[in-house]
C-alpha cells in the first residue's frame, strides 16, 4: 500500500514537471498554479473559484501574480487584472496583443 502512495506521488510530480504552464521566457506573464498540481486541474480549480466568488478570486489573482495571468487549459485565457493593463488591451492597434508588453510595461 505504501509503495502504491508513493508511486502516486511521484507519478503527480512527473506529470506537473511535464505538463506545467510556466513558461521560459520570464518576461511572460505568469500562469495560475498550484504546486504540485497538474496545469488542466489548475485550469478546473480557476473555473470552480470564478464560479464560486469571481470578484474574490480576481483579487487574489492580481495581488498574487500582477496584472495580467494566465489560466491553464480549460480556459486557455489571458486576464488583464489593472486598469491601466485593460486599457491598453482596448487600444491595441491590431487584434494579436502582446501580453509581455503588457506585464512588463505596468509592473
């Protein structure tokens, strides 16, 4: 039994290292995540949490990772949390924004 925990626990390791939203680049904006916790069940917890108390989660969201963060698969969506970043969002010229310039120029 306690060699069944312990393969469980290594395999949920495994499969965070794999499959983790973090991204290379540091100037990207940070992803939702949970240690330890695969990206997709990352992206189901946001959902519930949204759900469940938008306005709460938001600002947890902006006081933890800034103005602007990701949420994994099954959302696959960029939040600009700031004004001042939903602003910019709204001028944007074209219609594929740049979410570094974002991050990086209201941090």
């Amino acid at each position: 039994m306690l060699g069944l925990l312990l393969i469980a626990v290594i395999a949920v390791i495994i499969t965070q290292a794999l499959t983790s939203t973090r991204h290379s680049n540091s100037l990207a904006p940070p992803s939702f995540n949970i240690p330890f916790v695969p990206a997709f069940l990352c992206g189901i917890i946001a959902i519930t949490r949204l759900g469940a108390d938008e306005d709460g989660f938001l600002q947890s969201l902006r006081k933890q990772y800034g103005p602007v963060v990701y949420l994994p698969w099954p959302m696959s969506q960029y939040l600009a949390l700031d004004a001042a970043c939903i602003e910019q969002v709204y001028r944007a010229p074209s219609k594929i924004l740049s979410f570094v310039s974002l991050s990086v120029s209201t941090s």
